[in-house]
C-alpha cells in the first residue's frame, strides 16, 4: 500500500529518527529511482552481549552490475520503491542456499536492469557485525553466488 518500503535486516536497527531524514531524500526522487541508499554505521557484538562503535562505512553510487557486485558491503539503507518491486514480481528466488544468502545482491541486480539506484550520504542504519551472521559464515560462497544472476 505504501509507495517505499525500508529494509531492516532482523538484527540491525535504524536511528530513531531515521524516518524523518529519509523521507527528506524521497521526496525529490526521479521516478526511474528503484532504490534509495546511504552509509552504514557498523558495531562488533561482543561476548558480553554489548556492541562496541567500529565506525561509519561510507557508501558510493552504484551504476551497473559490475560496480554492484565489487561493492565490498551490503548497500544500505535499502528503501525500495513499491512499484519496481512489482514489476520485478517481488525478491527473486534463487536455489543458492536455498534463497538465504545474497537475496538483496539478488534483487538490486533485477532493479539495475530497468532502473537505477540512487546513493546519497546519509547515515541512519546500524549494522550488528557478529560471529552468527550467515553471510560471514558462508563468504566464500559469493564466486558461486555470482553464477546464478543473469
């Protein structure tokens, strides 16, 4: 029903006025826009359950699949526009990993054929980095990944 959708990975979280200084950045959004991103901040999980600061990892613009699939962290925020999420008929669903891995590489490839992303600088997502995270268990994976996106 809405025309964006913000994604929150389950053990990530957004500053608590992140929904104000995103919507500041949609409003003048060319339509052909399928994604709107900005930096991330990053903290380590610690044995004690505390996270500790690590810093801010700033973003840059990306064009095409090349430049996606080199960009060395997961682009975010990721605020998608509804309806290219739509017209693309949703996430797409890959055998890799039994679709867990690599879903929002996935995705904005799909977008970047039809449309464009769009990088401002920004920072209002906050990024858990711990020993759990099925991506850091599974890096090795992403040559193989690759081979599924057309």
């Amino acid at each position: 029903e809405t025309e964006f959708i913000v994604e929150l990975d389950a053990d990530d979280w957004l500053d608590p006025d992140a929904l104000l200084i995103i919507r500041k950045y949609l409003r003048d959004l060319n339509d052909d826009v399928a994604v709107l991103y900005g930096n991330l901040r990053t903290w380590k999980q610690l044995r004690s359950g505390d996270v500790k600061y690590k810093g801010i990892q700033k973003g840059k613009q990306v064009l095409n699949q090349k430049e996606l699939l080199s960009y060395t962290f997961p682009l975010g925020p990721r605020i998608y526009r509804t309806f290219a999420l739509r017209d693309n008929n949703g996430f797409p669903i890959t055998d890799f990993e039994g679709g867990r891995m690599y879903e929002d590489v996935s995705i904005l490839n799909d977008l970047l054929k039809k449309n464009s992303l769009l990088y401002k600088d920004f920072t209002v997502y906050n990024v858990r980095e711990h020993e759990l995270s099925i991506t850091k268990k599974n890096h090795s994976n992403w040559s193989d990944f690759i081979k599924y996106l057309n």
